[in-house]
C-alpha cells in the first residue's frame, strides 16, 4: 500500500482491524508519504515459517505497522459515529 500526502489521521481510517475502527491518537500533524507491505492468505507452503502462514490477516496487518512504520496499536474505547434514524414514513403522492 502506498499513501503520498496523507495524514495519520486518515491513514487510520483506512482500517478496519477485526471490525473495529481504528483512530488516531498519536497527536502527529502534517502529510506523510507511507508505504508498507503485507501478505495475506498465505499458505504453509508459500510461507517462509510456519508462524506467518498461521497468521491471520488482522494480525499481519497490525505486525506490519509496528514493524515497519514504528505504530503501536492498542485496544481501547474512543468515540464513535452513528447514523441514527428516529422516524420513517413512505413519501407522499405528489
């Protein structure tokens, strides 16, 4: 994945690790240019080390940025965005 002039903030948007959002906490400003690399659904036999063919792809995924971009991601509660309807009626003939 290759992201050029991005913030962290909408890089972490991007995701979506085991069906929960993920949100920026890490208070950095400004675009970066961000490439990182990861593998998923890989079998036994492609896979270097049984370990990675193991691997979910949340997993991989969650490996790769620690690894590769130095980002730690933690469980944790933070505000979320709802879409709320209260009412609902059929249109009216015009």
């Amino acid at each position: 994945m290759d992201e050029h002039g991005i913030t962290v903030a909408a890089f972490s948007r991007i995701f979506n690790i085991g069906g929960l959002p993920v949100i920026d906490h890490t208070g950095l400003t400004g675009e970066f240019d961000i490439h990182i690399e990861w593998e998923s659904g890989t079998s036994e036999a492609s896979a270097p080390d049984a370990a990675a063919a193991n691997e979910s792809p949340d997993t991989a995924i969650i490996s790769s940025i620690r690894k590769q971009l130095g980002l730690q991601l933690r469980a944790g509660k933070g505000p979320r965005e709802f879409f709320i309807i209260d009412h609902l009626e059929r249109p009216s003939e015009n």
